[in-house]
C-alpha cells in the first residue's frame, strides 16, 4: 500500500482538521452493514432490505466535515473452516519500497487472487480516493463469530494490500440484543479467541452501535464513533490508507472478466429462448475418423437412441435425426478411415465421405472428428487426418472440424484437459488446426443430456465464430453417384428438413 498525508490532500495549510473524513466499510452477511452506513449518514441512503451486491457510495456532513461512507459487498464465509481460499493466518505483506510511513505489519496476511464470484473491497477504496481514513469491520453481536469468520475478515483485509490494520477499527452492532446489563466488553471476552484476536488486531479499536437509536434525540454514537476514528488518524499521523496501484489494475481486470462473463450468460440466454420460443434450431453434424473409433456409438448417444449399428463396421452413410436439447439435430455416421494413409483408404469410402456431407444440404455446420481417449496420436496418424480432411473436404474444413473424444469412461476422474496435456505434442497440434474445439463423450452412456447439450452448444458457439461461413458448402463433385452407395429413409435429393423425427 501507499500513504499520503491527508493534510497535504485536503490544501489544508494548517495541516489539522481536515474538512473530509472517508469511511470504508466491510462486513459479512447480515452484519448490520447498510444499516451501519444509514446511521452514519443519518439517512436511508442505502437500501438495507436486500444483500448489497456492489459498492456504493454516500456522503454527509457532521459538525461540519464532510463525511463520505462507502458500503460494500458482504465477504464470503465459507461453509466450513476449510473452504473459501484456505487459511490465511501467517505469511508477509508486500508494500510499496522506499515508503517508511506505509510499513506493512509483518503478520498481515497474504493478499488472495481476485474472485470473479463477487465484486472486493478495492472497488469499494476506488470510491472513496485517494482513499479511506479508517477501515470498519461490522460485527453483529447477535450472530456467531467463530474462527472461519476471523479467517474471512483478514482475507477481506489481505485483499486490499499490506498495512490495513493500522487504519482498521471493529464496529459492534445489534447491542441491543445483548443481556439486560452487558457490556460490549464482557460480550468479547465472553464470545472466544477469534472475536479477541480480531479485536486486539484492529489495535483494541472498537464501537457499539444500536442502529434502532439513530433517530432519537439523545443519540451520541455517531459523534463518539467519529471521535474515535479522529484517534485512530491522529494514531497514524494523519495519513490515509492507499490500495496499491497493482492491486487496482488486479482488480479491475477481475472486474471486467465478470462482466464479459454475465453478457455472455445473458446473451446465450437470449439465443436459448428464442430457439425454445419458435422453431428448434437445425445442427447438421458429420461423424467422421478412423475405422473402430465408436462413431455410431457417439451418433447413438447425441441422438438419445440407438439409430446407427454400432458393433460392427460402417460400409454405406446414413442419415439420422431426432429432436435434442431443443433442437433439430441431423447426424450422418460415415465408414471409417485407413488409420495411416489416405491412399490405403479405398476411393469408395472417401468418396462416401463426401456423400454424408453431400446428405446434409446445404452443408454440414461440424465435421466431428471422433477421436478414442485410449489411442496415442502420433505424427503420421495426426497427418493421415489431416490429410483426410483437407483432400475429401478442402482447406476450410478446419474452420467447421470439432475433435469429439469417444470412450470418455477410460478418463475416469482424469480431467479431459489434463488427458490433453499428457497425449503430447502431436494431440495439441490436432486442435490447434481445429481452433481448439473439442469435447468428451462417453459413448456407452447414451442419453447423457448434460454432456450432449454442452456439445451442441459448443457446436452453435462454432458456428457464431464462423460468421457467414456457418457451415460447410456442398461442392458439385461430392454429388456424383449418390444414390449408388448411400442408405436413409428418404431419396438423397429431398433436403434434410424432409428427414422424419424419431
């Protein structure tokens, strides 16, 4: 973190009482937070019915300062004392070099990885620059505070950098639910350990605040509590707390990575109820690969039925349809390749290649490249693929090829990206040529309609990046001699709109 003198902020030239005091607060759920920040401001200025989701910022004035509070997102407590990013107990701070002044504590706690799941606390500090006089941790008296709650606030605290303590101060609500007679000192020595440490942590700074008192006459805790936070900057010299630079820039880049990720949830929403609200949408997919590789075996799961003859090896095309995920799919199961060179593949089975695509007018949106987890791929198989490809389908093939992994069940709890890291360079060279569009199927499970519905909305994610090239045109040369060797239950002209649902 980096300080500056408050005084110099300000143009105050006396250097004392400068007429702004920042005030950022931090809580866990329902800790009284907002109704905290309300109190302070002396007026409903935040909407404390419903969970704060991001930062938000007010201002006041009291005996004639300008206050500014800003509230902020609960922090996460985790179910358990081992979820929500471990234990952050232990470990230094980094601080900016060559500032004396702004020396993290040596036992602060490490500053986690941003979250996408939930907007920080910096946002909170960019709210209130160049940044806030005192920090208050909201603790309600009426909810317990165990070790995974002290764990929560000194991540919350790490988030923003080194040295927060120093500028922190614990501010106790719900005092009125205390025993007839308590006071707020009995309730932490009685409370445990992890309340004591939190307290002694922010330098024994604390205050109790009865939120349903901030409209009576004789209401004095915002003064005492502004009293306070006056020692605490005279504590520290009057110097302010700064979220380091990095930190910031972390943070935003988190920031915008969340929000890219909600339009993208919110504009596959959209496409999905359109496709729901009127006509399913067509995906004309093409099943192809080596002899043996569980082609039909993959088209029977997508499709939810067994339509192809798996077991047995493929010698004509055939077209089948069904409804799936909301959505018109049409596959074409293909005889399998010579598994070292395209000239050792008979010319009838390249040419039937050519015919299944030929089938899926007026053209297939995905080449599905089905490829077993349990076979090595090595450079002279990886280029008899290729080969393949390019010399039945052209050089723009690659643009609508997917790699479909078959027998998924061999993975067990072997992700597939790490099976991908193993199967070595000439695996990875496979997708690169394919864009990188791959997903696993575990083909003796048909009817999986989480995994296949993940398939085909890669397959639509495909055909969005593709633009006007949505799929694979039909050349004239893979018509000839159609009708002599392909099998389906309509004529090889008639479109494949024409293909009866199953």
């Amino acid at each position: 973190m980096a300080a500056v003198s408050s005084a110099s902020d300000t143009g105050d030239t006396r250097g004392r009482h400068p007429p702004e005091r920042r005030l950022l607060i931090l809580g866990g759920p329902q800790s009284g937070k907002t109704s905290t920040a309300n109190t302070i401001l002396g007026d409903d200025v935040f909407d404390s019915g419903t969970e704060t989701t991001h930062s938000n910022v007010g201002h006041t004035e009291i005996y004639g300062r300008r206050v500014t509070v800003v509230d902020t997102p609960p922090w996460a407590v985790p179910g358990d004392p081992g979820g929500g990013g471990g234990d952050a107990g232990g470990g230094g701070d980094e601080d900016d070099e060559g500032d004396e002044n702004a020396r993290a504590d040596p036992d602060d706690p490490p500053r986690p990885a941003p979250s996408l799941d939930s907007e920080g606390p910096c946002m909170g500090a960019i709210l209130c620059p160049p940044g806030p006089h005192a920090i208050l941790l909201v603790v309600s008296v009426a909810q317990p505070f165990a070790d995974v709650h002290r764990r929560a606030a000194e991540e919350q605290l790490g988030a923003l950098g080194g040295g927060t303590w120093r500028y922190s101060m614990v501010v106790f609500t719900e005092v009125d639910k205390l025993s007839k007679g308590m006071f707020i000192e009995e309730h932490i020595a009685n409370t445990g350990e992890a309340l004591q440490w939190l307290v002694e942590r922010c330098g024994s700074r604390y205050h109790a605040f009865d939120n349903t008192r901030k409209d009576t006459e004789d209401n004095t805790q915002v003064p005492e509590l502004m009293e306070k936070v006056e020692e605490l900057i005279t504590d520290n010299q009057g110097w302010y707390f700064e979220v380091n630079e990095l930190i910031l820039l972390e943070e935003e880049q988190a920031r915008r990575a969340l929000e890219e990720e909600r339009m993208r949830m919110e504009e596959h929403a959209r496409q999905r109820e359109q496709m729901i609200g009127g006509p399913p949408r067509e995906l004309r997919l093409l099943l192809l690969g080596w002899k043996g590789v569980g082609k039909s075996s993959v088209g029977n799961a997508i499709l939810g039925r067994r339509y192809f003859e798996s077991g047995q090896e493929t010698e004509l095309c055939l077209r089948r349809q069904a409804l799936v995920s909301g959505r018109r799919v049409t596959i074409v199961d293909t005889p399998g390749w010579d598994w070292f060179s395209v000239r050792r593949t008979p010319k009838r089975i390249r040419q039937e290649s050519q015919r299944g695509a030929a089938l899926l007018r007026p053209g297939p949106h995905t080449l599905l490249l089905v490829l077993p987890v349990v076979s090595s791929l090595t450079a002279r198989k990886r280029r008899t693929l290729l080969s393949h490809i390019e010399t039945l389908f052209g050089d723009g093939a690659c643009l609508h090829t997917m790699v479909l992994f078959s027998c998924g069940d061999w993975l067990g709890r072997t992700p597939i990206e790490e099976h991908i890291l193993r199967g070595g360079r000439e695996l990875q060279r496979l997708l690169e040529y394919c864009g990188n569009y791959y997903h696993v199927l575990d083909s003796k499970t048909p009817g999986m309609d989480r995994s296949v519905s993940v398939l085909l909305d890669k397959i639509e994610e495909m055909i969005r990046e593709n633009g006007d090239k949505a799929f694979l045109p039909i050349q004239t040369e893979w018509l000839s001699e159609e009708s002599s060797y392909s099998s389906d239950n309509t004529e090889p002209e008639d479109d494949c709109r024409g293909c009866q649902l199953q």
